[in-house]
C-alpha cells in the first residue's frame, strides 16, 4: 500500500475555499496542545515525585491528552492507566523528569515558529487569492454588459430608423456606437490581465500549499516520533526506579512499540481528508464565442425538422451563387446573423433566455445555471413557475423567475 501523503490529500475544487488547509492547520494545533500535555505530564510527576498514592492518581485522571488519535492516543491512555497503579516515586527522578520537560518545551517552541512561517505565507496568499478572485468576477461581469452594450449601440446604427435621422443625429450614433466599442475592448483588455494575474496566483497558490502539506506532514512526523520517544524515554526512567514494576511498564512498552509514524499519519488522512481533486484552471472565457455556440445550438433544435431548413442545407442549395454568396456574408458577420438567425427560425416556444440568479440543481430533473449563462428555453412559461431549459447539450428544470429572455 502507498503512504498517504498530506499533499495528495487536502484539496478542494473550490478554488476559494481553504477547508483542506484548515484541517491541516487545526490538527497541528491539536499536536501542540498535546506536546503540551505531555510537557506537562512529565513536570507535574516530577513535582509529585516526593508524593506517593492518591496525588500520583489524580495525576494521571487529569493528564490529558484527549487530541490524539490511534495508537499514540493508545500508548498515553495506557500511560494513565499505570499511573494510578504506581503508589510510591522517588526523588532522585525529579531532576530527569525535569529535562525531558524541558526538551519538549524547544521542541514546541520551534514547531510552532517554523508554523508561524508557513501560516503566515498562506494567509497572504489566501486574502491575495479572495481578493482578485472577487475583481475578476467583477471584471468579466463589467466584460459582458459592454459588450452587450456595443452590440446594441452598433445594431442601432444600421436600423431602418437610422435612415429617417438627420445626419448629425447619425454621426452622433456612429460616435456613440464607436465608444461603446472601444469601452468593450478595453474592459475585454482589463479582464484577460485579471484572469491572467488570477492564474499565476493560482499556481502561486497551488505550488505554496504543496509546501505547507510537505511542511506539515513533516512536522507531524516529527511531533510524533518525538512524543513516542518521550513516553518511551519516561517509562524507563520510572521502570527503572522500581523493578518490581516493570512489568507494569512493559506493558506500555507493548503498546508503544505498535505505534508506526506511518501508520499514525494514514490513520489521520483516512479519518480528515478533504477530497484529492484541485481546482481547475482559470481559463478566459470569449463573449462572442458563447453566443455563437448558443445560436448553432438554438439553430440545430428549432430548425432541423423543417423544409425550408432542409432545402437551405441541401448541396444544389449551398452552391448556388445566391447561397454563397449569403454564405460569405455570414462569415462576415458571424455574431450578429447569428442572434438575427435564432428570432427568425426559432420556433415561438425555444428561445435564449440570460440567467439572473444562479441556481444549484438538487433535485432530478433540474438543471444547474450561474449567474450570467445563457440557455434555451424548450418549454414552461412565467406562469408555470418552472421552464425546460437546455445548457451545453444538458436539459432540466429552471425557476422562470431566474432568466430573463434575451
């Protein structure tokens, strides 16, 4: 079997989230603390070594320890266990027991500041990661509305309304329309920078929490190893002491001996982990390009069945001077004949609709939407409260209250 590794096993494919990295960071506070009770278990005995019997007993009821996990948990519990069965200590323990304490005090004190190092690093990163995500969302919103906001100005340059205007109401919407664009291209500029810096974060991001997993694991090794040493360390000073107790303490020496730094670290990956898939690339996502795709798919659903679709797809159709010639003009003009081809030739129940409110699907038969999607509409209405949409070739139902037709 393979050794689980922290790095293979704390990740979300939630880019925002950090619930593997709080899992991390929760048990190495968790390892602190039961550094910290043992340091304290072993003062307390060298404190109590001048006292036999009842105080020896509310000792180790008291110890602690409750953090741990499998069979280092084991190996303290049963640590207790023999405490109360020792009713007599001796003096000369006290200065041993004393630096033993001591030696896991530095120890503490050094995880915690090479922990320090790394959290530190990771929370810049993380409020970074918040908050150019945030921007870029707003970025790609800002994106989309002036686009949409140039098409509009530009289509209404070329309507029929335009020949009744005089001709500086014409160059004032030439100049409108010519606005409107240069604003699309520079938020289309701003966006791809933003999603451009978002990436590199990301595999900034990515490549640092590696670093913090290989760093925590290994502390966690470390942690372990050196607990076990120092339970392993105060039972012989305490078997020695009294040999008519040894076999008291071969007892915890058992226990002990079954507890594997591997196998406490795969007992914990088994019982936490988060999930091993991380987040996708940030990718830069093309307006016109996803019109396109939603008025070929609106054009393949409403059109196919019909005559007048056939004998425009029909070869003798399509090389004809007349269709080559149309042809020629939609390659011309791919987005916006487009959007005209979709109210020409859709039928009165299919149609584009924008998402409003994004909507998680639950429930079979329902179709998850985000915010800004664009689908179609197969059937339902506003008064029906659900519609049948369709997104990317996947059919479910939408709140009508969530689109908005385009």
């Amino acid at each position: 079997m393979m050794p689980m590794r922290f790095k293979d096993s704390f990740w979300c494919a939630d880019f925002t989230s950090t619930v593997g990295y709080d899992v991390l960071v929760a048990r190495l506070t968790d390892g602190r603390k039961m550094c910290k009770d043992v340091e304290d278990l072993i003062k307390s005995r060298a404190n109590l070594e001048d006292r036999y019997g009842k105080d020896l007993i509310n000792l180790a009821r008291k110890a602690g320890g409750n953090t741990e996990l499998n069979a280092l948990r084991k190996s303290f519990d049963t640590m207790k266990q023999q405490l109360e069965w020792l009713g007599s200590a001796h003096m000369q323990l006290a200065s041993s027991l004393r630096d033993e304490a001591r030696k896991l005090e530095e120890f503490r004190e050094k995880q915690r500041e090479q922990r320090k190092k790394v959290e530190s690093a990771m929370d810049k990163l993380h409020k970074q990661r918040a908050t150019l995500h945030k921007k870029t969302l707003d970025a790609k919103r800002g994106y989309d509305q002036r686009c949409r906001d140039a098409d509009e100005a530009e289509s209404a340059t070329h309507s029929k309304s335009v020949a009744c205007a005089t001709p500086r109401q014409q160059e004032k919407m030439k100049a409108k329309g010519l606005q409107m664009r240069e604003a699309a291209l520079e938020a289309d500029r701003q966006y791809q920078q933003l999603v451009d810096s978002l990436e590199a974060l990301r595999r900034d991001w990515e490549s640092e929490h590696v670093n913090a997993c290989e760093s925590f694991e290994q502390q966690e090794f470390q942690r372990v190893n050196v607990l076990r040493n120092s339970l392993w360390i105060h039972t012989n000073q305490l078997s020695r002491q009294c040999v008519q107790d040894d076999e008291i303490y071969e007892g915890v020496r058992n226990v002990l001996e079954q507890c594997d730094l591997q196998a406490e670290i795969d007992y914990f990956v088994q019982l936490k982990q988060t999930g091993s898939d991380r987040p996708a690339p940030i990718v830069y996502e093309n307006y016109y390009m996803k019109i396109r795709d939603n008025s070929i798919l609106a054009l393949d659903t409403c059109g196919q069945g019909t005559p007048n679709a056939k004998r425009r797809n029909s070869p003798i159709a399509m090389n004809s001077p007349k269709e080559k010639h149309k042809s020629a003009l939609h390659k011309e003009h791919v987005v916006y004949s487009s959007i005209t081809d979709i109210s020409g030739r859709c039928e009165p129940d299919v149609q584009a609709h924008r998402v409003l409110y994004t909507f998680a699907g639950q429930e079979p038969g329902t179709l998850s939407v985000v915010e800004g999607d664009q689908v179609l509409v197969l059937s339902g209405g506003a008064d029906a409260g659900w519609v049948m949409a369709e997104k990317c070739g996947q059919r479910g139902h939408v709140p009508a209250s969530y689109l908005q037709a385009i």
